[in-house]
C-alpha cells in the first residue's frame, strides 16, 4: 500500500534559477563548431544510408561514449535521495519486468482542496531527479503561472543498466548492458500510469522525463511507442546507440504517433557527443518533417551534462506563451477568459483561472454597481467551478443586482444545494420572499 512520508521540506534554497539559454542562432553555431572539432560531417539531406552501413559507422563513432557510460551500468535505487514535501511512496509487483518496482509521486500544493485533475509528469531515474530542488522549481514556476501544475511521479531504478537500452551493450571492461527498455517502458505504460489514473485524477496529457542515458530512453520510447506520454523531454541524451542510429531516420519519416512534442535540453558544456548527436536529431525531425512531430532544441548557457535546471527549461519550452502575463482585470477578463479557453487546443492541457482572481474580480464589480459585467463573470466562474456554492451566491447577487430576481433565486437554491448551511444564500432567499 502506498504509504506518505515527510521528509526535507522543499526550502527556497534548494531551487535552481533559471539561467540562459542560447537563441537559435548560437545553438546553430555552437553544434556546427562542435561537428567539425570532432570530425563529423552535417548530415545529408537526402534518403538514410543502408541500415548496415550507419550501423558499423555508428560503432566507430561509439566508443567514447560506452566509455563515458560504463561506470553507470549497475547503479541501482539503493537510497532514497531528498524528497520534497510530502510524498507518497509505494510499490508495484510488476509481471512486466517480474520484480517488484518502487515509485514516489508529488502532488500539487493544492490538490486536496481544488477537486480538479492534473497532467502527469513521469521522471526517469528517480533517485537523482526527484528531489526538493528538481520539483520545487516546478511547483515555483506554476505558481507564476509559467507552466500548468503537475503531478510529479518518480521511478527509480532497479538496474538501470537494463532498463535504459533495448540493444545489448557491451562495455569495455566485458560488462553488458541493456536488453529490457521495452519491457521498462511496458511496465510504464501498462501498469503505472493505469495505476496512477486509478488513484489520483489526472488527465491526459503526460510528460516522460529522462536524463543522460535515460534521455535515450525517452527519445526511444517517443519513437517506439508514442502513446505512452503526450511530450517528451531528454535533457543530455546519449544517441549514439549503432541500433538507435540504424533506425532513427527511418523511425521519423514513418512516425505515426500523431500529435507529439520533443525538447531537447543540453549544456553549452556538454560532452561533444551529446551536442552533435542532438543536433542531429533535430534536424532529421526538421527535415523529414513527419506528420504531428515536433521537436525543439535548448542550450542551457554554461550548463554541463545534464544541466541543474534541465526539466524546468524543458517543460518551459513546451509551455511557451502559457502565461497570462498580467493580472485579470475588468478590462482584459475577455481576452484571457478567451486565451484560457484556448489552452486545452494549444497545449492539451486543461487548466482553469484561479477561482480566487475571479472572485476578487467579481466582487470589486459588484462594489462598483456593473452588474452585466459582474454577470459575466461570475457565470464564468460557475461553469469553471460549478461545485462552488460561493460561486452561485455570487452569481445570484449579479443577477439581483442587475434586477433579475428569478435568476437570483435560482442560484440561490443551487448553492443551498451544495452547501446546504450556507448563510449567505438563506439570508438572500429570505430577503427576496419578502
């Protein structure tokens, strides 16, 4: 049974700022520099070479990098990094990958109390990403209203070494890794995420988040099985697998997982590998230009290999223009009524205006006598937050104030409905029978 626990609160301390990323143009640079300082060619824009060919081409070009991730073959979830606060922790016995498979989930500030549903967020080697600085940032950004809020859900490895990599990899000290990835992302998309709709509400639209050799996982399982989340961030994948780069091409000009986003976030420090091989897979994406695939490519300004603040740049770019920008006022109330209704389209994501900036609205126009305006915005208010019976007293002293008693009445009584001991709607049923 999943059980809570308290551990570190999230300090402001802890969270990452923000630092630059570089504009388009000095990516573009930087990874041509990059390619020419190790000897590799910008890649063609004609039809992929045989399978064979790129496959013992990529072999050449592999070996610094099993190097590089030789000494990460046998981490395992040992312990328990610093959670933020609080934290569910439980477990699945997984027939998937027959073993028994530990998760941590974080849920928003607010979920008990709002009774609405949230994205989820799932994060690849848990025990170094789940922790008060990775989510708190989130959780900072929401609250800015830069970034919807999500549920976060941590997995852990067991052995990454085998989950991170379909195709067998042999080290240079004879050691091996890989050969279960899809039974991973399997067990992921069969077992967890079900588990997760079961228990909390959710929506939809779900992010999967890896890092360095998990960023390869998530790049594979966008290109393998789509279905699994809805956008994908890589933050320093390693991509030069000789099976992924035999079939990379091929895998993007067939895609058809329809409507999906991958970011790519990478140091301007980052191993020259990663820099190139990332490059290159945006510009295939570009240029093969498959139905419902986007991807898009952020440099972190004197970021390393897997840079501090990599998730918040990822999901920041995938919420561009999320923002409202301003407060809500009586002038602008249409426009981001409008912009909010548009989100679900634009974004996937469903995420309503903060039921407290619509009743402070409401009430300064109730002060000031606009009842049409006021109507107008407590209705958007009822149908944003239909359970609220404050919403339906305010609504119905709109109407009253406009003149429009049968309609006062109404919400009158809808609110006794909800919240039967509500003060305020019996005094005003009182008021209105006299």
């Amino acid at each position: 049974m999943p059980r809570t626990v308290r551990p570190d609160p999230c300090a402001p301390e802890h969270r990452q700022p923000a630092r630059r990323v570089l504009c388009t143009q000095e990516v573009s640079t930087m990874i041509a520099t990059r390619r020419r300082q190790s000897g590799q060619p910008r890649p063609p824009a004609h039809a992929a070479v045989s399978a064979p060919a790129a496959a013992l081409r990529a072999r050449a070009r592999c070996a610094a990098f099993l190097t590089l991730i030789a000494s990460g073959a046998t981490w395992a979830a040992t312990q328990q990094p610093t959670l933020p606060l609080p934290v569910v922790v439980g477990t699945i016995e997984s027939a998937k990958v027959g073993e028994t498979r530990p998760f941590w989930i974080s849920l928003p500030d607010g979920y008990s109390a709002t009774g609405q549903p949230y994205p989820v967020l799932y994060m690849l080697d848990g025990e170094f990403n789940f922790n008060s600085g990775v989510i708190g940032g989130l959780r900072w950004a929401a609250s800015l209203g830069e970034i919807p809020e999500f549920i976060v859900v941590g997995i852990p490895n067991t052995d990454r070494a085998k989950d991170m990599f379909q195709e067998e990899v042999t080290f240079s000290d004879g050691s091996k890794a890989g050969g279960r990835a899809d039974r991973f992302l399997e067990f992921i998309q069969t077992e967890l995420i079900p588990y997760v709709d079961r228990t909390y509400r959710t929506q939809p639209y779900r992010v999967l988040y890896g890092t360095s050799n998990t960023g390869f996982t998530a790049v594979y399982a966008l290109l393998h099985r789509p279905e699994l989340a809805s956008s994908y961030v890589a933050a320093s994948a390693t991509l030069r697998l000789p099976g992924f780069l035999a079939e990379r091409d091929e895998r993007i000009r067939t895609f058809a997982g329809g409507r999906r986003r991958l970011v790519l976030v990478m140091g301007e420090q980052d191993l020259p590998t990663v820099l190139v091989q990332n490059g290159a897979l945006k510009e295939k994406v570009e240029m093969l230009a498959p139905a419902g695939l986007t991807c898009g490519l952020t440099v972190v300004e004197r970021g390393e290999h897997v840079p501090a603040d990599a998730l918040l740049t990822g999901v920041r770019r995938l919420f561009e223009g999320w923002s409202l920008g301003r407060p809500l006022t009586a002038e602008n109330f249409r426009e981001i009524r409008d912009q909010v209704e548009r989100r679900p389209a634009q974004y996937g994501v469903i995420e309503k205006l903060p039921e407290s900036a619509l009743r402070s609205l409401g009430g300064a126009l109730l002060d000031a006598k606009r009842a049409a305006e006021a109507v107008e915005v407590c209705q958007f208010r009822v149908e944003s937050y239909p359970r609220s019976a404050e919403a339906h007293v305010s609504l119905g002293d709109a109407y009253r104030l406009g003149g429009e008693t049968e309609k006062a009445r109404t919400c009158y009584r809808q609110a006794l409905t909800l919240a039967p001991d509500h003060p305020d709607a019996r005094a005003c049923l009182q008021e209105l029978a006299k």
